[in-house]
C-alpha cells in the first residue's frame, strides 16, 4: 500500500535525537550500516552481485547481447540500467509500470556508471555501425530498509567488475573473457534532519527528512553524479560537506567492491 | 548455456537408467528452503532448488489495492510471478507477459483453494514472487516458496502446497524436471499437492503421454511432492526453533 | 479432540490451519499462532496511527487487516461534524480500545476510557504482536523490568505497538531489550538477560547497583497501563514447545 504512514512521533522522535548528533539505530551522524557484498549470486547473468546495506537488499545482475551501435555513436557499445521497485521488496510498493521513484533510481545509478567511465563503451564495439555489444543492468530491490540509491549502484558495479562478455556463446569470438572496469564510482547518500546531515539513511529516516543528496564520487577524485532529491533544501557548504564525506566512504565501499567480500 | 545453435538432443536417459546430472527418475534436485529471507514483508521465504532461486514474499491479509477487486466475503488473494531479466540465458524483457500472467493466475488460485480466506473478508492476501535464476520448474519452486511464506506470514490454511513438475524425457517418467530434459523431453507435468486431502490444486501439461504414463506421473509427482512437504515443514521449523546452545548463552 | 483456535476438523481429525505451538488443554486443542498480523479481540488495547480523516471519522492503522474506523463519538471531544481535522491528522497516533468486531471484518474502536487518547511525545517501536506476551512477560515482570531498570514510561498495545517515554538514553535501550525480545523471544531465561543487558547499559553510576537510584521515584509512573493482563497461551511452559504446525491430532 503505497498510503502506508509514518507515525509523527516517530519522525519527531528521529529529528530530536539528530539535533543531539544521535540515530534511532545508534549509529553516528557519518555511520553506514553494515554492508556487505556477494558477487556471482545469479548464474544465468553475466554478472551479478547481492548487495546488502543493513536490511536493505539489492540484487544487480548483468546481461550482454550482440547489437547494433546507436547511429551518432557508431564505435561504441550500448549501455541500458533498469531498476525495478519491485512490491516484493516493502508495503509501499504497488504492482504495474515503473514508478517515478523506480526511473529516478535506474537514471541516477546509469548517470553515475556512465560519468565515471565504469566500462569503456568504445571496447564493446564489434564492427563499428553494425554490431556491437548491448550490456545491461538490471537492479533488482528485494529488501527496501532505505538508501536503495547506494545500494543499487554498489551492486550494479560490483556485477560490472565480476562480469563475464559471453563472446563464445553468441558466437562473436573464441573465448568468452572478463568484462573490463576501468572506474568505480560509489555514490553515497545523505538526508537531512533538522539542522544534521546524516549518511545511509533507513526508510524511517527518509520518511522524516527535510531533503536527500546524493554524491557519486571515483577513485581518481572525480564527482561523478549527484541528486537531490525530496523535499527539503541544501545550502552549498553543505554540499561541499557531503561531497568530502563521499569520499571516504567511497573509498572504503571501493575496496570491498575490488575485494569482492564483504 | 550451450542452447544458441544446438541442435544436438542430448541423451536424457543413459541405460543405465542415469539421468544426465546423474539422478534417478525419481529423484528430486537438491533442494533449499529459508524461510524469513526478507525483513519487510509480512511472510516470506527463498527457494534454492537445483539451479533455480526463487524468492517470495507474502503481504496481508491488508486493505484492497485497487478497491474494486475487494470481496465482501473472503480475502481476494493476488499473485504477481516475474521473472527477472538476468534469471535466464536470453534476457528477458522486464514487465507483464502472458506466460507470467497465466502462471499467476493458477497459483493464486491454487493457493484459493486452500488459505481459509472468508476469515478475512474485504481484504486482501498478496503474494509476490520473483524468479531471481530459472533451471525448469520455476512456477513449482514459486509455489512452494509462497507456500512457506504464507504460513510465514501466519495465515491460516488447509495445508501446506508443495509441488513438482513430473515429465517425460528420454522414453521415461522422469521426477522434476532440469532444463535440458524439459527443452528437450516429450511432456512437462506441473502439479501442487495439498498433503492433508491427497488432491491437487495446480495442474499443467505440455506435450504428450499415454494414459499408462499419466498414471506413473501422477503417482510419481505426488510422491515427490510428500519429499518436498517434509523440507518445507523442517524450514518453518527452523525459524521458529528454540535453539538449546544458545539458550543458556 | 475438540477443535479450538488456529485448527480445524476434517473427518474425525484436527489439524492445525496456522503456524505455531501446539497447546493441548483436553478436549479443546489449539495453535497459538507465532507469526501474523495482529488479529483485533474485543477489549484489547492498541496503538494506532491515524492514516485519514473523514468528516465523521478516521481511519486508524493498528496493524491488523483492515484500517479500524474510530467515530467522532468515540472520543472524548465534542466535534461538529466536519471538524475532525481539528483534533487528529494523519500521522497522530492514539490509544484506542477494540470495541466490536463484525462479520464483514469492520473493527470498531473506542477512544472514551481510562487511559485511552492522544499519545504526544516519545517514541513508537514496533514487534511482532505474537511476542506481545513475552513483551509483557509473565505477571508484567518483563515490562517491569525494563521500566524500572530504565527509567522510561512504556505502554505495550496487544497489536504489538509500543509507546516509549523518556530521555533519549533510555528510550534506545528500551528499543534494544524489545529488540532482544524480537529475536529471542523462543528462549528460556529471557527475562534474566533482559535484565543483564540494561544492567550493563545503565549509566555508569549506576552500573553493579540492584537499583537504580531513582527507582522509589518511577514507582508511581504508568508502567504499563495497556498491558495489564497477557493472555492465558502467552507463557510457554503450557506448549509441547515444538513449532511444528502442520502436527496432526487423532480425534
């Protein structure tokens, strides 16, 4: 039922506790839940990887298939991200066509993997203007507990760096070989409550925020992406703010994404 | 995943009576179940069974969406079934096809016939399930994943519904499908048992037997479905156990 | 056998309709359910959290199938019709009483009655409402537990909805022991390690003492005014203890 509610004493609840730098789970202003990765979950894809953030879940799996380059892009291959808010995965998701909430996650991870370069496009390419390789990201939200923006990119690259090109299977070469990733962007999001600005936020916290930003950052520095999204305000310190913070955690949630564990 | 261009039929049945992953005709796939895979859904459960991994979620009994399938008189059970795009070898397009929408329609209806829905009238019993990695006999590994998850969700019900797809390949009746022997073999025979009355609540076919054949299919696929009824009690069981090492911790 | 709550009778046999501990009081057997939504009985005490507003209504989410419609006439405010955005929104959350239940699933709430009303301030932690009991423990000696141990005011709806006040210190460990009851609720001695943990976790002044130096002072606060009485099947020691549901029964 997408008219689920939110208790107010709740919400004030989460706000007053944030005005003293406290959470209701008892994690810090700049604390991630546990996160952990499984790469290879699904076979039948290319790729794939179990992402869990707390009790959020997302599975990305990756799907390559020869096709034919866009015209204005002859040498390059085509890249399609596609996640689905599944009503399995909570009460306030309802069955039928993408949800504007399903299209602003798929667009905001695709910016990002796109921006930062993830794969190179231009080595998907075949024949140039007539074949090329189509790579697709499925995400999958199984378990919505908050912040699926982070745990949808975290596991549609983590499925990236463990994909496979299936060049033998569709008889496009010899052997099939490992897709290559040239960037990882990670994005991380951040929700204000009252005058705090709290990382990885749970559904709770982001029924009472007052605005969410996300930043997409890379290994070589680069911001990559970004999003606010709901309702509510930032000023551009705090921007500045989130952007240092993004960082450093994405450069923790990098390693575990080469390491591949959790 | 050596399908695009095989024309090859694979020898299903060796003389020894071998199935190609080595079974038994009437022998079941290794079979997995968690119940309470999910932290947001009322009920929930995820099957791993041979080479498929089906999750399933149960939502209810709650408030009608959209109102006019509301039933003054019992709970309106809805079933979505989707498979996802990585689950096989060719992508499949993500949204509403008439495969999955058939497949729906026979589980709820399945489960209909055995939730006591007039217990909760003007509501309704959702179920959800998602094909995360498909091997044959996805739509019973969805059934029984639901059927857990529904009494995960404690909502009261005949029975548990275990299920199996019984077919013929290589000559033989052969127990629970994998996918080359359902590609390649002559009949697929999907069914759902409810223990307590020895009836069945789902039954498809595609292709052909005799009626010889059918008689060792059924027999055949209600045995199976008594193996499965047992692992489907044990993963209820071990959610809800006591556990003694722990206790005294 | 005679065929009690959470079973039913098929030819001469009872089987059990839910999942759950077998209870045997002969010749009624039953199945007290371990999981599900809350199932509304007149009389019992829920949190709700009103999720619209009708010109002579709300609607009143309590955890249960259907949203529960409480009538203007079933508070204690005197409101013309249309007004009743005045006194609760969605959003607000409120103490009201089971008071009928209808063939057609309608469950009637009543807000007039002691401790019934408005709840402002605190906070709400959810658990499953078949650990209600556990919640209450037996006699009320694990919410007195947690109460005096921590110093908080807290009121446990049967839907499995608690309300929780005190200082933010204090409202966390009470979401922590509800946590620890949650996932623990199956074992024995629960009550025990309740009770280390918020020992462990009290301030440090009070860390190894029996009580808290503020306990005479809580004494007088509602402890659990919506949790008086667990119902009878609450306490374990009357189930076989095994969770097998689908356990048939000769007649």
């Amino acid at each position: 039922m997408s008219d689920e509610v939110t208790a107010e004493i709740l919400t004030t609840h989460i706000l007053d506790l944030a005005g003293q730098g406290k959470r209701l789970d008892g994690r810090g202003t700049d604390d991630y839940r546990k996160v952990s990765i499984e790469p290879g979950f699904v076979v039948t894809a290319d790729g794939s990887a179990l992402v869990r953030i707390g009790d959020t879940a997302v599975l990305a799996g990756i799907k390559l298939e020869p096709g034919k380059p866009f015209a204005d892009t002859p040498n390059a291959g085509v890249l399609t991200t596609n996640a689905e808010l599944i009503p399995l995965s909570s009460p306030t998701f309802e069955p039928g066509p993408p949800q504007p909430g399903a299209i602003e996650v798929s667009r905001v991870v695709d910016r990002a993997i796109r921006a930062a370069e993830t794969i190179d496009l231009t080595r998907l390419c075949v024949t140039p203007g007539e074949k090329s390789w189509v790579c697709y990201v499925d995400i999958h939200v199984l378990d919505h507990g908050g912040n699926l923006i982070d745990a949808a990119l975290l596991a549609g690259v983590a499925a990236l760096t463990h994909a496979t090109v299936p060049a033998k299977r569709f008889e496009v070469g010899d052997a099939d070989y490992p897709l290559e990733v040239l960037h990882t962007p990670v994005e991380c999001t951040f929700v204000r409550l009252g005058e705090a600005i709290v990382v990885d936020p749970t559904f709770d916290e982001e029924r009472a925020c007052q605005g969410r930003l996300t930043v997409a950052t890379d290994e070589t520095g680069r911001i990559v992406a970004m999003q606010k999204g709901l309702v509510g305000a930032f000023s551009p310190d705090d921007v500045k703010s989130t952007v240092e913070r993004a960082f450093q955690h994405g450069d923790r949630m990098r390693a575990m994404i080469r390491g591949g564990a959790g | 995943m050596g399908s695009v261009g095989a024309k090859d039929v694979p020898v299903l049945l060796s003389p020894e009576g071998l199935r190609i992953d080595g079974r038994r005709v009437n022998e079941l796939r290794p079979i997995k179940i968690t119940a309470g895979a999910l932290k947001h859904a009322d009920g929930s459960a995820f099957v791993e069974w041979g080479a498929n991994k089906v999750m399933a979620a149960v939502y209810g009994p709650r408030e009608v969406h959209p109102r006019h399938l509301q039933q003054n008189t019992k709970a309106v059970i809805q079933c979505k079934y989707n498979m996802a795009a990585f689950s096989v070898d060719e992508r499949k397009r993500p949204g509403l096809d008439r495969r999955s929408q058939e497949i729906s329609k026979v589980i709820a209806e399945a489960f209909d016939s055995v939730v006591f829905a007039e217990e909760f009238p003007r509501t309704s019993i959702d179920i959800y399930i998602e094909v995360l990695q498909a091997n044959a006999g996805t739509r019973c590994a969805g059934l029984v994943a639901a059927s857990v998850a529904l009494a995960d969700a404690g909502i009261p019900m005949a029975d548990l519904l275990p299920a199996v797809a019984v077919g013929k390949a290589g000559g033989a009746i052969i127990l629970d499908l994998k996918k080359e022997e359902d590609n390649f073999g002559e009949a697929d025979l999907p069914m759902a048992l409810v223990p307590q009355s020895g009836r069945l609540v789902l039954l498809q076919m595609e292709g052909h037997m005799t009626r010889e054949e059918l008689a060792t299919a059924l027999d055949l696929g209600v045995q199976g479905c008594r193996g499965i009824y047992e692992v489907m009690k044990q993963a209820l069981r071990d959610r809800y156990a006591v556990a003694p090492a722990e206790a005294s911790a | 056998m005679k065929p009690g709550p959470g079973t039913y009778r098929v030819g001469g046999r009872v089987y059990a309709s839910v999942l759950g501990l077998l209870s045997r009081h002969p010749p009624l057997v039953q199945v007290v359910p371990l999981s599900g939504r809350y199932i509304p009985k007149p009389n019992d005490v829920v949190l709700g959290t009103v999720t619209d507003v009708q010109g002579t209504f709300w609607l009143l989410d309590i955890g249960a199938p259907r949203w529960a419609p409480l009538h203007m006439t079933g508070t204690p405010w005197k409101i013309e019709i249309g007004e009743t955005d005045q006194y609760l929104r969605v959003g607000d959350s409120v103490v009201v009483r089971v008071e009928n239940l209808d063939p057609t699933g309608r469950i009637g709430v009543t807000m007039l009655g002691e401790g019934l009303g408005k709840l402002e301030g605190g906070s709400i932690v959810n658990v499953a409402p078949a650990r209600v009991p556990r919640v209450v423990g037996r006699g009320g000696s694990m919410i007195q537990t947690i109460t005096r141990r921590t110093g908080a005011q807290v009121a446990v709806g049967q839907n499995g909805r608690v309300w929780v006040n005190g200082d933010p210190e204090a409202i966390h460990r009470v979401r922590e022991a509800l946590r620890m009851i949650s996932e623990e609720g199956q074992r024995t001695g629960l009550t025990e390690r309740v009770d280390s943990y918020l020992r462990a976790t009290g301030r440090s002044g009070e860390q190894g003492l029996e009580e808290p130096p503020n306990e005479s002072a809580r004494r007088d606060a509602p402890a659990a005014p919506y949790a008086s009485s667990p119902p009878s099947e609450g306490s374990d020691e009357e189930h076989d203890g095994n969770a097998d549901g689908w356990h048939d029964e000769n007649d």
